[in-house]
C-alpha cells in the first residue's frame, strides 16, 4: 500500500534542500550557547505551529525544573534573553523559554496504531569564538556568529533544522503513517546539562524506538558522506561534572589566625580527591582540570574554585568517587575553618545499550537503500543522549544512535569548523527510513 | 653665622606651598606605577636641570641593571611609554627613563667640608582604581587619576614633590651650606621593587645621614599634623615575593599518562611549602596568597602560577623557609614531570637600626622647633628602604625614618585615600631642618 | 600398549598415602618459610638421589642469584641455617641450599622421544603462627609448626609431597613413558618472589606442557573432593611489591634547619602515590599498607617505611604507576633533603591464558577418570606461577593450572588451617593422568 | 637567737652522707618510672612517718586523678605493682599509692608563725636500658638498675633523697625553726606529665617561696661542684605531647571501597598540621616524631598512630596550633571514613619568672656561704615544674630553680649517666640556707 512512500518522502525532502541551508544558516550565524536557546526555540516553536502541530510541550511544561544543570546566572540568562529579541526571536513564543526553559518536545498522532518513535536534536551552541579569516566560509558568506565568543562548532545548528524539516514531512505524508511520532529539541548538549530535565519531566516514557543523529567527520578526501552506526547502538560512561568552591576569610598574612585559609583547604582537597583509592567496583577517572583562587599576594586567601571532572566505567565506581570527594570537600573545609559549595553542572548516567543484531540489521537497512555506511564504529556519541537512551531502555525501548559523516573542513569544537550542508537531506532521509521501518511502512 | 638661616628657608618653604599643591595634583592625576614612572620623571629631571644641577645619575646609569626586581613585560613599558608622552612627558628626558629605568640620584655638592646628606623619596602609584565620586576630593576637584587602574593612593605624590621643592631650596641656599646633598627619586617602592637596584649602583655608598620621610595616618579628629619619629630609626623583616609557575602538558583527562599534570605539581607544592618546619633561626611568615591555572574541566591541568610572600624576622629565617622552597618546587614539578619558574618579584633585607638616644635627641630636636611629635612609634615605614638604610649604616652612616602625620579622609591603598596638602611644607622644613643640623647649622 | 598403565599408576600412588602423610606432617611440623626451605629442600635432594635421580639442578645452579626478590638478610638467613640443620637438614644437601638458593629442578629423561613436561610444586611456609589449641588436628596430633610464627597455612607441605611422590612414580614406570618429565620445587611463592630466579636460569625454556597443582577450598558440607579447572588457563595481574624507605638526619624538633625530616618526605610521597592519576592503559590497584618511622617525639624523623603494593590489569598500567611512583619517591626525598631506597619485594607479570578449548579437553578428561570437576571457575590462583607460564606459553608450550578442591576446616592463610589429607593420592594421580595424556599414553 | 644553726644543719648534713649513698643507689637499682614509682614512694613514706610526720597527702589525696597525664595502662600498673613487691616495696604503704598515685606531700608545721617553704622533688626514672659495662660505676659496683628498660639517667635517685633527708633534718631542727615546709614528692617529670595533677589537687596554693634543685652538668676537668641559678628565676614554653590514632577499617587492597583508609588520614593530617600557618601569637614549633601503621601490604590500613609535640613561645600560640591539629585529625579522619582520638601525654604552661634582683640576691647569698656558683645562666630546668611555679606565683609567692651542677662522667639521659655523690650533702646544705633565710634565720 505505501508502494512508493519512501521514494516520495525523499523526493520531498530534497525539495526542501534550500530552505534547509538557509535556515542552518540563520541558525549558525545567531548561535546561542546552553539553556540561552531563545530565539532559536522560538523560530522552532513558530514552525511547528504554522504546520499545525498542537501536541506542543514547550519551557516550562518541557522541563523538571530543578533537573537541569549547568544553568546560567538570572542575569546572564536576562542579558540573552533581550539580546534575542533583538536578534529577531519571534514574540509571543521567545517568552515561553525565558529563565532557561529552553525544550520542546512536539508529537505528531497519526490517529492509527502504531509504535512511539522518537527523534533527539540538539540545538545548542558552543563557547568558541568563530573564525573570521576568509578561508573559513561561514566568515566568508557572512553568516559566521555574530555573537562572540558562542559557535555553533559542533553541528547542532543542522539537528536543529533536520528536526524542523521531519516535522514539516510528518505534516505532508501523516495520512500514509501510523503510530505516534516525538520530535525532542533539546538545550544544553554541551556540558551533558540538558537531557535530564526532559527526561525526568517524563517525556520519553511512552518511546519504542528512539533514535539521535550526531553529525560526525570522516576521513579525508572521501566526498560521499557516510551513515555510520556503531557496534554498541548506545554507550556512555557515568560521568559528574562539579564546581567546588572553598569560602574562608581574608586576613593579613601576619596573622593567618585572624583567618581562614581557602588555599590550604584547596591543596588539602586536592590532594585528596586524587588520592581517592581506586576501588574494585569499576574504573573511574579524576580530573582537576580550573583552580582559582585569591586576592593579594600577602592576604590568607578568601576563596578558591576548582572545576572538576569524575567519570567511572560504572554508575556504582562514579557514586563511589563522587561520595568520597563530596566528603572530602566538606571535611578539607572544615579543617581549615572554611566552608564549601559542591555545584552538579552536568551529569550523564552510565548506559550501555549492545544489541549487536539491531545493529547489523540497521546497517543491512541501510545499505539496502543505497546509503553508504561505516560500522561497526564504537557507539558513542553525544554522553547527554545517556539519559535519553537509558529511559527508553529500560521501558523495554529500543535505542539507536548514527552518525552522518562527512569530510568536514576542520575538527569538531574547533574555531574554523563547518558543516557539509548536502549533508542536510541525507540525514533528513535516514531519518524517515528509520521512522517508516519502525511503522512496518517498508 | 647661620643665624636666621633656618627661619629663612621656612619662610622660602612656605612661598613654594602652592606650586607644591599644584605640581602634587599633577602628579597625582597622571599617576605612574612601578617602572613606569617615565612622565614623572622627565618633569622631576626637567626640573632639576631648570634649576642649575650637573650632577644627576639618571636612567641606566641609575641601577644595576639586573638587581631591580618585578619588571613590567616589555610590551607594557612600551605601551605606557607611549602614553607618558602622550600624557606630557617632557623629552628628551623621557628616553632616559625609558625601559624601566626610573630614577634619579641628584647631587648637589657646596664645595666646602661637610657630610654627604641624602634624602629618598619614592614617586610610584600604587594598583588601585581611584574613586570618581565627589565626596573624593581629587574627583570633585578634577585631579583624580586619569589612567584607570592606577592610583596615588599612598602619598608618594608628595614625596616627589617635596624631594623637588628641597631640590630647589638646596640652590636658593647653596652658599650657606656645606657637605653634599644627594636626592634620590626611587621608583617602585610599592612591591619592594626598586631599592636594591639603586643600592646596588652604589649611589648610597658615600652617604653620611639617609632620611626617608612618609606620609602617615595620625588619629581622627586632631586637625594639626605630626612628626612622628620612630623609636627604632628603621626596621624591616626580610621578606620574598615569589611567583611560582608550573608548566606541564595538556591531555584528556581520560589520557593522563600522555601529559603532566600541572595541578599536582601545585598540590604537591603548596601543601610542602605551608609544611616547612619552624626553624631555630627566626620567627617566618608563609603564604600563598593567590593561585590560577587550568584550561577546562577535563584537560590535565598545563599550567598553575602561584602568588606567594615569605617573610622572615631575621635574613637566616628568610634564607632558610627560601631555599626549602625553592627546593619544594623544583622537585614537586620534576616529580610530576613538569617543569617550573620561580621568579623573585620583591625582596627586602632584615634591618634594625636600633639606636635610641638618636632617635630621642631627634624628637627633642623637632619639639624644639615647634613641631608636634609623636614617638616612639614603631620604626617600619617602608619595608623597601631597608636596603638603603642598611647599606648607610654599614657604611658607618646614620639613618632616620620618619612620619608626616595628618587626619587623612581614608585609609592608605584605599580608593578615596587623599592627603591634607598643608603638610607639604611641613615636610619640607622638617627635612631641611635635619639637614641643617648634620651640617653643624643648626 | 599401554593398558592398564593408568590403573597399576593408581595402584601405586594409593599404596604411597601413608608415607605421604607422614612426610606432609614432617614438612608441616618443621614449617620453612621463602627463601630459609633449606630442610625442606635438603630432604627432597636426599629423596631424589635416593631414587636414582642424576640430573638435578639445584642452590645457585637452580636460579639467576639477583633475579631472586625479597630476600631475608644474610643474618636471617644464617640463623636459620643454624636452626634447619639442628632440626634434621640432610648433610651434605643442606649446604647446597644455603644463602637463599632453596630451590631444586629435577629432570627423569626418559631416553624416548616425547614432549618434556614440567609440574611446579612450591614448598615455603607463611608468617603465621599455627593455633595451639585442641581444635586444631595439626595441634592435637602433635605436628603443629615448631617455629613459631611460620606455618604451612596454605598447604605448600602438599604440593611438595605431592611432588616427591611425583618423581618415585617416575622412577617406578620410567620403562613406559617417554619424553622427558621436570619436577621443579620452587622456593618463596609466598610474597611472588620465588618463581622469577628460576625462569630467569632459563630451567623451563624446554618445556612443552607445564602444570601447577595447588590446592583450594570447595563450598562447606560435600565431603568429596574436585579438581578445578579455571575458564583461562592461567592468570594474573602485573604486581610488584615495593618497599620504600626515606633516610632524612634526626635533630631536636626544636632546630629542624639541622636535620631532615623523613616524615615530610613520606607525608608528600604517600599523598602524591595514591595520587597518581588513573590512566587509560589499564586499571591498577596502589596500596600503602605499612608504615613506621621515627624514633622519638621531640627528634625530627630520620627514618620511615612504606610496604607497599602496586597492581596493574596490563603490564602497561603497572609500568605507568611504579615508574611514576618511583620519580615521586625521588623527588619526595630530596625535596625534604633527605634519600631514599625502594626495593622490589616481589613482583608479578601479566598473563592471560585463555584457550577454553583446551581447558574444556582437560575438564572433560578428567570427569572420563571419574574424578569430579569443578569448572570454569576463574584461573587466577598462585600470582608467582605467571612468570613460569609465560616464559612455556611464550616458547610455544600450553600451560594449564588447577586446583584440588576439599572441605578445608578455616581458610587459608588462618592460623587453624588445614588440609584434607585423603587429597594427596588425588593430587598425585590427576598429575600422573595429565603426563600421561600429553606422552599419549592415555 | 639561731646563731649557729645553719652550721649545725651543715654538720648534720654531713653526718648523713653514707645513708644518702645508700639510700641514692638502692634508688637507682630498682628504678621505677613514671606513675610505676611504687617503691619509691612506700620507702619514702616509711621513712616520713618514722620520722613522726603526721601530715602527709599521699596516693589519691596528692592529686586531681583526671589531672594526670600519660598514665600507663592499668594492665602496665598491675603488673610493675607485683614487681615492686618482689623488689620490697614496704607494706602497707605501697598499696596507697596503686593505680598512678605515687606521689607525696609532706608538711611539717612548726606551730610557729613564718612563711611556707616548698621544696619539689621528682622521683621517676627514664626510660633508657643502663650499661652493664664495667667502666659504669653503677655497674662495677653493683647498683645498676635490675629492671631493664628503666633507668635513674637524670638524677631523680638523688633528688629524692635529698628531699628525705630535707625531712629528717626539719625534724631535728623544729624547735629552732619557724613557719611550715612542705615537702613535695612527684612523680612522672619525664614526659612532664605529673605535675599537674598534684597542683590541680592544691597542694601549693598556700606557698610561699618554691625551690626546685636539679642536678646538671658542669664544664669537663672542674672537680668542685656548683650552684647554678638562672638569670630568670623559671622558665617553660607551653608545650603538649599528643599520641594520635587513626581508626579505619581494614580491607583488601583491591577493594578499598568496603574498607576505610587510616593511612590516607594520617598522610592528610600530617600534612595539614605541618602547614598550619605561622600565626602572630608567637612563635611556635610542630613535630611529628613518629608514625607506625598497618598489617599487610596488601591490606587497607586499618590504623595509624602518629607521636607529636607542640611548642608554643606563647600561651596563645600553643593553643592555637593544638586546636588547629585537634580540628585537622578530626577532619582528615571523617573525610576517609574513619575515626581519631587524640591524647594528651604531657604538657606544660608557659612560663616565665623574671625577677633578676631575686635572683641576683640569692647568688650574692650563696657566695656568702662559701658556695661556688654559676649564673646567670638558663633558667630552664624542668619544664614539667612549670605548672608548680605558675601556681606559687599567681598566688603571690616567690620561686627559684636552681641547679647543682657536677662533672658528671656522661651526657644526662645516656646509657651510662652517673652523677657525683659528694653533691649529696651540698644539695642539702644549700636546700636548708634557702629555708633559714625565708624563714628570717640567716
């Protein structure tokens, strides 16, 4: 019966192949950083109302409030906010993301049976100042950001309009589908901050397949872009990211005993949180990575922040690691007359979801419909989609993530990165390949 | 024979009051930190050659070289040289100083028998962005610091301009004098920087009686200004300040045995450093006052600089908690495969000059000419003459410290710190004063 | 051809049971722990010479001398001397065994073409003192440990019967064997010192099938024993043993600027040691698990000890964290002033064999005798037999161990342990099937 | 009126020389140390009451029991009570002094108005293992200590023993003297751990004038003895000795996370307590002087126990750097899981009694008697009779220490220590001058 149907969605998303590159382009050049995604979301939310979605879970409604992490300050989030009106954020939909509620989670019911498939994209950008030289071609097309300091150099600018446009063909061809289908925008990536305020705001729990495209790099000198699927569909380590700050009281260095000294309860906590034994319940990894700290050369130093990094091969070595420093820090301050502050500022969960068959059997699928391939790859790819994948998982769920390759001009995260926009449509199949197989449609 | 002579130079003294406020509010809005004192100097060395002076040791030939201490970069010698002139430095004077070579030694030599005087003054800002508000009297009078950042906030305004107005009394009174009379204008005093490369030139070699006067802060409300004359003529703890600054190599924090760790180097370090054992040889102070380094959360750490301050109250004490130190960090870098620079940013020497009956017959000397007291004080005043005082004393030369007292608005190295101007010529007559009675004048 | 010379091989190893246990209490009575066996070792020699034995190389012909680790001082080991020839050490063997060479490698060469198989039993006592209570069979039956503090807590007493009564088999059935069989009786397993020295003199470098027998505990209640045969043929971690110690200069605490403090030097080496970062060669283990030091509370330490333990789970995150261990160790000291030693005590290599085929043949194998198995159970069991499997595997030999398995009455290592002496023949005719197999004469 | 009395004490003095040796070296051959002087204090009390002293303070009546510090444990008690027995400690006398009460005080009254004299006197040994040599006279001649380990190194045999014959001649003199003497036996000087209890029992709140003789060491080749007396009267820094024990649990090695690390404690409590800050309080010194931990090497530590001492030149700073260790063991210990207690094995106040008239007073006195003298040198002497002297002090009285000083033939505390029993009698002598002229009889 759905002869046809997928060679008519591809048909179709060529034809929005243009509309695709100009609005990647928007994107890039009015990129905005983690939980600052106003304006973004709002052109999101803007068109998806004019296609008629009204399944609209958007700010507020998207989020459990206090399951984000790594948020800015009230003012730096007002700063942006006013900024983002002024950079064309569409009214009345920018306030509904005001305060670092910046998620929408949009479903399209078919109004058949059929399964709940759901599509992750991230839509954050990064803390990197763009490249301005002319051989770098957002620079020289004009449409590098225009915000300093933020970038989008990790592709999120093209999740965000492959998103957009599989909305649009849901809209299109929702009379030939069946089932249910959650386009999942999420802020925040970087950082692993941002997934597990939608996920604990239940969003996910009804999904029986899920999938997350990551654009990626492939070798040199290869044109054709690739699906690559990896041997392990899901897989990241548990991982916390803390700011710890020491707050003691400055005195002359003559009478440190007018005091106290937030230096010694850095070095003491430092030392220590190195020196947390590596214990028997799976591999771990400790990283000090920032310290600063005090304000004259001969005063007993008030306060000193340490920005850290714990990761452990399993939930159960994390936990371990992150007691053992959260405990430390407390006594190294307490020693030392001081008192401290631990921040979570991003936080992923173990997950290892190994389906070796699923995989083959996506990568068989793939290659049936004349994709190019690259796998088995290992399966990591984005460690905030662990909180994502988790969920499904373990509501009996399947998960897979891919990455769409390309021989891209310079290295993720770096100043002068770019995307391959024909990638833009491939991606934009793969995805509705995905979707029709789940819905038995081919 | 002299008779009169004294109340004469009062009396020159106090004709020069208001081109003192005037040349002070000059020097105080365009204030000049350390080693980049350059438009103070070419006014003070204009000045000096207005006045009939053949004998000034200037510039390069002012310091051994490589005995000044917590140098500037050369970028920023060159860039504040450029806003010298911008700012009226006088050339070609300027070029003298240029390089961080600010300092003047004048002699004025009677060409009779007699001691050889000197007087110090120290003409250096300190870092401090001065207040704009209009309580501030600078502010509301238009002559509060123009180069944001820097500020007069510890008189050394008025030691410049006093050493300059005594400068010109020398020449008014020449034929009734006798000996010579050496006027050193030492840049960065702030930080213990700049005595000992003067020292070290020698210029103090031959000097029979050093003074250093002070600005001071006497107790609030009593309007009249004080001599305050301590009951030891100088003392100075020896003391260190060091920046420490360890260079490892960055990697992931996944892959640390393909970097060295920086941060461990500094904990390693700083708890050894606040360890080293009280010793027998003297009381010493430690702190590390300031610390920075990191590039992100999960890099291995290539690089932590630490702001440290040892003090020690004798210079085998000093030498002692020093060495260790210097010790502490070598291997504390070689242990973590880093590598490290210590680098001396300030230093003063151990000094006590202890002679009471001076300093009594000094006080009498004062009240007997109508100046109000107030000793014995403490004799510390400023940590960085003690190189001066010490090389005098060795030399068999007297030395006397002493304090210009007034009810200022503000605490010193505070923003709104200002002084009362009427005692510019206080401070005048006092000097002259000493310098009539080392000449058997008085 | 062969009939039968399975069952007359039985037949014979049940009629030496008596003599086995005789020889085991005598062993166990006269407890020898690493490094002092020389009446262990003096009693094999006799045994073997006895039964006609030529080719035996023993005392230093049996080791590389400074490939040996953790040996007793010569002091020690003098006594000791003293003591096993006042306990009945054979003469003229004892001397041969003298200063730490308490190892023998007796080869029965067949004269018939075949494989050469090797059998490792070790023979050295543990640091425990044996209970004296009426509990305790050994006790009770009057063959408790007369050396106080070492005691056969780990059934080497066994292994090395298990042995002797090996070699009479061969004696007794030379005729209808071939190939050549080595019996190698290795010293000091305990602290994984002993094995080393004797690879390294090159003894197992011809071998083709080497095995290692040791016994073990099978769960509470089922009377009959098992042999146990691992899923990984053998295996261990990398392992050195290191003892550290610091030399400073003691002076009054009062005047430390005279001494060097040892103390200083642990404190810095131990937090920096447990320091070391996690690397992604592979996880390791570090434990400081003994210190002492110092000699009194008011002298500044001239002394201090760490027994210390490094693990890795590859050769190359051992190699990562002793070499870093031993630059902290360095550095430490002379940070302090002070030196420092570390010797290694015992070490371990890596070894992974895991060949589940072969280990599936040989559990079949034996279940086809009837003995009762116990398998795939892990293959870790004696840490200081990987050197030996390693340098067989290596050279192209198949390695295999495994354990025998009773209803011991309080575990190994306690000081009320024992064995089950019914498991000597067991012992003997699983080693004697095992030959037979790889001669294929079974 | 007492014309000639001190020269018929001095005549008594001497007629008691042979029973001084006697009674000195049966002392030094059953040495007893610290709270274990049983014996010691039985003889002394036999010989007080035979003399007709009715007002004696002995065993729990001489002190405030919680008071005492660096007690043995009661096991340690028990057992050297049952020696002290064998050894003939009189009965019933020793039973008093059971249980850490060995101490005594002793008043005579006179019934006649005067002042009252108290005289200290410590009676325990040291800890050192005496020679057996024969070039040790004590050891020639048959007085050595029998209980090994214990030995009268510092003098205290013949402080007791002079202080008993003190009381033999208050007895013999009553009628011609005035006021009271107390007499006061102490134990536990080594260690400076019972002085305390004895004054927090209020023993020397009604004191007048305080003597303290010592026996010392004087210049090589001057046979004649002297009186030394200090040019401060006495002198102690604040001091307290702290036995630290870290409490953790023990696991293996590969599992660090079901066990609690005390060795990580002690590391981060050493280092924290040898960086606290040099305060402004005064000086201070910190030593850990000795450190022993752990079962196995391979075994999580399960307890550290770490010997220190702190010395403040103030009050204040010793009780700001023992409560800065006090909060660092409990913190390091809480941080690691584990638990500390902290003991105060000694301490002393600070001290200082300056009266150099006085002091020059009693060296003129002495002179006039026709004893040698020394002074001024030191006025340290015995840090543990700091608590004595603080008290007679504040309450109004007078103190002096001072020091009979000999060519003793070996450094006091040393294996072969003898002191010059020819001083008996000048101690004594001189002991009574004190008394006649606080009593107004000479």
């Amino acid at each position: 019966m759905a002869s046809g149907l997928y060679e008519r969605i591809c048909s179709s998303a060529d034809s929005k192949s243009v509309w695709m590159r100009k609005q990647r382009q928007d994107f890039h050049k009015y990129a905005e950083s983690g939980w600052h995604e106003v304006r973004t979301c709002s052109i999101i939310a803007e068109h998806l109302v004019k296609l008629g979605y009204t399944d609209l879970v958007m700010g507020k409604d998207a989020f459990k409030a206090d399951a984000r992490m790594g948020l800015p300050s009230a003012d730096e989030l007002d700063n942006t906010y006013r900024r983002a009106l002024d950079q064309g954020a569409v009214l009345p939909y920018a306030e509904i993301f005001k305060g670092g509620f910046t998620g929408i989670c949009a479903t399209l019911d078919t109004g058949r049976p059929g399964p709940v498939i759901g599509f992750r994209q991230d839509i954050d950008a990064l803390g990197v100042l763009e490249s301005r030289e002319s051989e770098h071609r957002p620079a020289r097309e004009g449409f590098s950001s225009v915000n300093d300091g933020w970038m989008h150099a990790c592709g999120h600018d093209a999740h965000a309009v492959i998103g957009m446009a599989l909305a649009e063909l849901l809209t299109e061809f929702k009379d030939e589908l069946c089932g249910k289908v959650k386009l999942v925008f999420q802020p925040a990536e970087e950082g692993v901050r941002g997934a597990r305020g939608m996920v604990e705001a239940g969003l996910l729990d009804d999904v029986d397949h899920m999938f997350c495209l990551h654009m990626g790099a492939r070798a040199k000198g290869d044109a054709e872009s690739q699906i690559g699927i990896g041997k392990i569909n899901c897989f990241s380590l548990a991982n916390a990211k803390l700011d710890i700050c020491f707050h003691g009281d400055a005195s002359h260095a003559f009478e440190p005993e007018n005091g106290n000294n937030a230096m010694l309860a850095a070095f003491t906590a430092g030392q220590a949180i190195y020196g947390i034994p590596r214990c028997s319940l799976g591999g771990s990894t400790i990283n000090i990575g920032q310290i600063t700290g005090g304000t004259g050369r001969n005063v007993v130093c008030d306060e000193v922040k340490m920005v850290m990094e714990l990761r452990g091969w399993t939930q159960e070595s994390l936990v371990y690691i992150e007691e053992y420093t959260r405990r430390i820090v407390a006594h190294a301050a307490a020693m030392h007359g001081c008192t401290s502050d631990i921040e979570l500022k991003g936080a992923t969960v173990h997950t290892k979801i190994d389906e070796p068959a699923y995989t083959e059997e996506m990568i068989r699928f793939a290659e049936g419909l004349g994709f190019k391939t690259f796998g088995p790859s290992s399966g990591i790819m984005s460690d905030d989609f662990s909180y994502m994948a988790k969920r499904v998982y373990e509501h009996g769920g399947k998960v897979l993530t891919f990455q769409l390759l390309s021989d891209v001009p310079a290295p993720f995260h770096s100043t002068r990165f770019d995307i391959y926009e024909d990638d833009l449509p491939t991606g934009l199949k793969f995805e509705a390949a995905c979707m029709l197989r789940c819905m038995g449609l081919m």
